[in-house]
C-alpha cells in the first residue's frame, strides 16, 4: 500500500540535494570502449576475461573521487557496484567474478562507501539488474547480450529462477554489508524483463526491510524512458521512487497524470560515453553544464553528472577541470541550487528561474538591453534584490525606458553591458513574508 507520507519524508533529502556525481567504473575501463563494449563487439566470456585477469588499478583512491564530487557542489555519489558484464566491485559469495579475486585483491566498494561517506556526501550504489556473465541468464535471442546472435549459445539448459535467486541475494549482500545506502539506482528493464520478471516486489520488500530509507529509482519498471507506475497515480509495490531520465532533461520537466510535479534525476554522461572511453573527447563545456544543472532544478529535478575513471582508477583529467569550474561558481551560487525548485513564474529570456520559498533566484546566462525584466512579481512584494555571489544590494530601476511597462518590476545592475559572472549570473530577489 503505497503511503505518501513517508514516500515525501524519504525523499526529501534527494529533492533537496538537487546535484549528484555518477561513476561508471569496472574491466570495460581497460579495453577504454565504454561500458557497453562486450555487448556492441559481441565478445565472448572467454575472451573478455583476459581483462578480468589484467583489472589493477593501482591508483583507485575513493577519497579522491569523493573530494572532487564535494569540491564541485555535488551532494551524493553513486557508483556501479554491478554493471551489465556482471563484474563485482563488491565481495560478494556468489560468485568469482568480483575484484577482490582480480590482481586488485580488494572490496572496492567498501572503500568508496568509506571515502564518500567521510566528506559528508550521501552514498548511491548502482546494480545492473543484467548480467552477462551468469549461465543462467538468458543468452541467445536476447535484446542486448554479447552472444544474442551466437546459435551456439541457446537458452534450452539455463534456469532464470537461479539467475533471479543470484541477484537477490546480491542486493541483499549490497543493503546488508555496506551499512546506510541512501540511494539505490537499478538498472534496466526492457521488453518482457520488467516488474516481476524480476520479482520486483519480493525484491523491494525485503530492500526496505534492510535499507528502510533508501531512496530507489524507477528502472525496475523502466529504462531510461518511461515514467512508471508512481506517474500513472497507481503505484506499484516497486515503483521507484524518481523518475531518471537518461541523455536528456524533460522539455517541461515531469508530471504525473494528474498534473502533480514529480521527483526526477536526469542522468548525463560529460562526453559521450558512461565507461572511460579513451577516443572520446567530446566533452560538454563547464559554462554549458552549470547552465544544465539550472534547467533541471528550475523544472523541479536532479542532475546526476557522470564520470568515467580509467583502468588505473583516475578520473579523466577533462572531467576534472570541468569539475573545478562547476565547483568555483557553487561555491558562489549554491543557494540557489540546492532545496531549490520551480518558481511557477515565466521563464525569462535571458535565463531561467529557481525558488526556495520567498526567495526567487533569476540566473541571467546573457544581460538585457537596459534594466532586468523580473516578470512576474510585483514591487511592493520585494523585500531585497542581491547579487547571490557578493550579496551587494541590486535597486529597483528608476528608469524612463521602462515607462511603457509600468506593471513589470526592473533591476538596475548598473551600467556595465558584461555581467559580473559570465557563464551565470545569479540575483536572489527575497520577498516579503
């Protein structure tokens, strides 16, 4: 029986937090494809285990990874604890195909939980609801396995209620040993795996049992598209808890059937690859990624940034100084991302709106001609306008050139054509109570 008051209670962090770190990491970094390379190249087990064999990352330092998500305004990490290949970076008893048997020798995860956990951030773990690896698993035919063409690997011996046994055991072993998750981000269903072709709902129950609060996204029921049962106002036993879409944000953010605003995560790779891909320097610019990061909080969601570390455990050198620049113009601007959302006022043109509460926050991405248009309030309404980055007072214009829009407030940022900060600059209007 879905409760909606304790579904608001557990996800209000998550809504609060507003910007998370993505990390897509295990063997696929060696062969520096992307994460899906064993099923785009259809390799075999065989073959794809010389990486197992060779996985040593020697760097891997977590409490690095988790100082640049903080450093950069990000309030939660979520790591690949599972992917598709079905490597573990967790020791987990069902199986050897995990990194403390690799020349690593370690419980990766442990150490991550540990490191992100310590800089105060909040703790996501990844576990693909696909394996490939596993016999059991359905091979031949299927919609994404590497030997789905491969009549060499028909299904006619392989038992899927093993395989569903395996896998719930591995997500009791992730929301057992691991103390508090505060996120856990299945990943994905398609065709006829979906819902209870997982026993979804067996699953979920003993998840909350363990991880009461734990905040779960809607990829039990969906892939990066659709919304789910909790947007179709008839939740299932295991609707998720947001809604994630994936390599794009919601033209009008998301709603439900009944026109309610919903919680939702929009998950994005910083070039165009989720696993470290070594020919893939098509990075999205800092100024173009802040300016995202607005576009999701001002349409009521999240924004989950990923990075993909390579074979050695070191995040891309692009990422990171993408990262520091992010960062620099949080550490100025943060109050108007986080516990942050919708102003349910018209979007200007020369930015976009965020609001917590009686404070609006105007993002100017260019400058006007002459004075800012604040649409939408009225002046008796407003109590201060403030450059958020300094906190210098802003005044309402006096100007003749507006005299033709008497019921539009006008800002008066002085005479200077360039804006203060030229990827963002942000003006905290506070009204009165």
């Amino acid at each position: 029986m879905f409760n909606k008051e304790e579904y608001l209670q557990r996800i209000n962090w998550f809504v609060n937090d507003r910007f998370g770190m993505f990390i897509h990491w295990g063997l696929y970094s060696i062969p520096a494809r992307g994460e899906w390379v064993r099923s785009f190249e259809e390799i075999s087990k065989e073959e794809y285990m010389k990486y197992f064999d060779e996985f040593d990352p020697i760097d891997y330092n977590p409490k690095k990874w988790a100082r640049v998500a903080k450093e950069a305004g990000m309030k939660y990490v979520v790591l690949t604890a599972k992917h598709h290949d079905g490597f573990c970076l967790f020791d987990s008893k069902y199986t050897d195909f995990k990194s403390t048997n690799t020349k690593a020798g370690r419980d990766l995860v442990g150490e991550f939980v540990e490191a992100v956990r310590n800089e105060g951030l909040k703790v996501g773990l990844y576990f693909s609801l696909i394996d490939w690896y596993h016999e059991d698993y359905p091979h031949y035919g299927d919609n994404f396995h590497p030997m789905r063409n491969n009549p060499n690997y028909k299904n006619d011996n392989r038992n899927f209620e093993n395989y569903l046994e395996y896998m719930h055991n591995q997500v009791r072993e992730i929301c057992t040993n691991y103390g508090k998750i505060d996120i856990l981000w299945f990943d994905f269903s398609y065709g006829d795996m979906r819902g209870e072709k997982w026993k979804a709902k067996e699953l979920i129950s003993m998840v909350r049992k363990l991880q009461p609060d734990v905040v779960i996204d809607n990829r039990l029921e969906v892939s990066g598209e659709g919304y789910g049962s909790l947007a179709e106002c008839n939740p299932t036993p295991y609707h998720g808890d947001f809604v994630s879409p994936e390599q794009i944000i919601p033209p009008n953010g998301i709603r439900d059937i009944k026109g309610e605003p919903m919680a939702w995560e929009a998950c994005v790779t910083m070039n165009n690859n989720w696993g470290y891909n070594s020919n893939d320097k098509l990075f999205k610019p800092a100024p173009m990624l802040i300016k995202k990061l607005v576009e999701c909080v001002s349409k009521g969601g999240n924004l989950l940034l990923n990075v993909g570390p390579d074979a050695r455990g070191n995040i891309p050198n692009e990422s990171l100084e993408i990262l520091k620049i992010i960062g620099k113009w949080m550490k100025l601007n943060s109050k108007s991302i986080y516990e942050c959302g919708m102003a349910e006022l018209p979007k200007p043109d020369f930015g976009r709106i965020t609001r917590n509460n009686n404070k609006i926050y105007y993002h100017m991405f260019e400058n006007t001609i002459g004075p800012i248009p604040l649409q939408g309030l009225v002046k008796e309404d407003i109590k201060s306008i403030r450059l958020l980055s300094t906190g210098a007072e802003v005044p309402i214009s006096k100007s003749w050139v507006h005299s033709d829009y008497p019921d539009i407030v006008f800002a008066d940022l002085g005479l200077n054509p360039i804006l203060p900060d030229e990827i963002d600059t942000v003006l905290e209007v506070e009204l009165k109570k």
